[in-house]
C-alpha cells in the first residue's frame, strides 16, 4: 500500500514538472509610445514586441506594455507607474521584464525633476523582482530620439538618462540592452517622425532584444 502511494505520488510530481516545462516563458515589454507601436499602421503585428513574439516562437509569450506619451517618473507629466497598463504588467506575472522607458523624461517640464530618476527606475525594478514570478529585469537604453516642438531631446538621453540607466544596472547588476547603438544607423530613414520606428526599425529593436535573452543571433 505505501509503496503504490509512492508511485502516484512520484507521478503526480513528474505530471507537475512536465506540466511547469509546457508553461511559455512570460515577457512583459515595458515601456512607451516607442513600445506600444504608436505611428505603425498594424502595430498588433508591426511593434517591436509582436515581432520579437513570432522570433522566439511558442515557447514564449510575449506581453505588450507599452503606453504612449509616458515617462518613468512618478512627478512627470505622465507617470508610467500610475497606470493601469503598469499593472496589467505586474498582474501578467512575468518570468522575464524588459524596461525601455526615458524618452519622455527628456522633455524640459519633466527632467526638472531628473534627481528622482534613480530611485523611481528602482521603484520599478522592486515591483517586478518582488513578484512571485521572480522575474529578470532588463533596462533597455532608449533609441535615438528627438523632436524639438514635443520637447524629446537627444542630448538629455546621452548626457542624463543612459548614465542613469547604467548606474542602476552596474548597481543592481541587472543586463543592460543597447538598443541606442543599432539604431544609430538607421536615424532618421527607419523612423517616422524622429522619435518612432517604422516597421523596419521595430524588427531591428525586436532582434536586439531577442539576441540578448537568448544568446543567439539571427
């Protein structure tokens, strides 16, 4: 009798293990405008976050987080931690997070405020590793981008919000994906208005970020 109790219980844990491996590995693309697809005519299947789905295939599964016109933090005009979108992120539970935000926080009104972006980034980054789903956070640093009449700038994404992103990765030691670097090229043919990619420079983003959560390249 305890020997048969034994092996429903060996299959029972060997059922669950097997049941754990089908489950897809969770992503949850945070960010912007840039990551919601605004500007792309089909940005269910054109934004960065839909193609970097069909890459990694069924495996994975693949959230879109995106909310156009927000920034990372909180005293900015729109603060992404305040919306329901950031906790749609949360609620998804996800294995793996990946954070581009910053651009928005270039614009004057909201980098006055620039001395709380460490401790908001980390704000962010304790709500994701404090999941039950432990995930791992990347820090994505932003594209390049600028278009003066809606107060984006270029130079304060050099000069203040990568060096910021770079330290709380360095500090946390959490991986850093540069997107700035492959896009560099294609600024300003694959955008569309010099802030968002077109679908071209999504799928250069989505590559970039499926190079570095799985160590291949395509």
């Amino acid at each position: 009798m305890k020997r048969r109790i034994c092996w429903l219980l060996c299959l029972l844990l060997i059922g669950g293990i097997l049941k754990a491996q089908e489950r897809p590995i969770k992503v949850a693309c945070v960010g912007n405008s840039i990551t919601e697809g605004f500007t792309l005519a089909h940005p269910e299947t054109e934004s960065y976050p839909a193609v970097l789905q069909r890459l990694l295939g069924d495996g994975y599964e693949v959230g879109n987080f995106g909310v156009t016109a927000h920034a990372l933090m909180l005293d900015s005009d729109l603060p992404y931690q305040k919306t329901t979108r950031f906790k749609e992120a949360l609620d998804f539970l996800p294995d793996i997070a990946t954070v581009k935000l910053g651009t928005n926080d270039t614009k004057p009104w909201n980098w006055q405020h620039h001395a709380s972006f460490k401790k908001d980034l980390n704000r962010l980054v304790d709500a994701f590793e404090q999941l039950p789903s432990h995930p791992k956070v990347y820090l994505c640093l932003p594209i390049p981008s600028d278009r003066k009449e809606w107060g984006i700038r270029d130079s304060v994404l050099v000069s203040g919000v990568i060096p910021y992103l770079r330290e709380v990765a360095r500090e946390r030691n959490l991986p850093l994906i540069d997107l700035r670097t492959p896009m560099l090229p294609h600024y300003r043919q694959d955008y569309t208005d010099g802030v968002h990619p077109n679908k071209q420079g999504a799928e250069i983003i989505a590559r970039e970020i499926y190079r570095a959560l799985t160590g291949k390249d395509l």
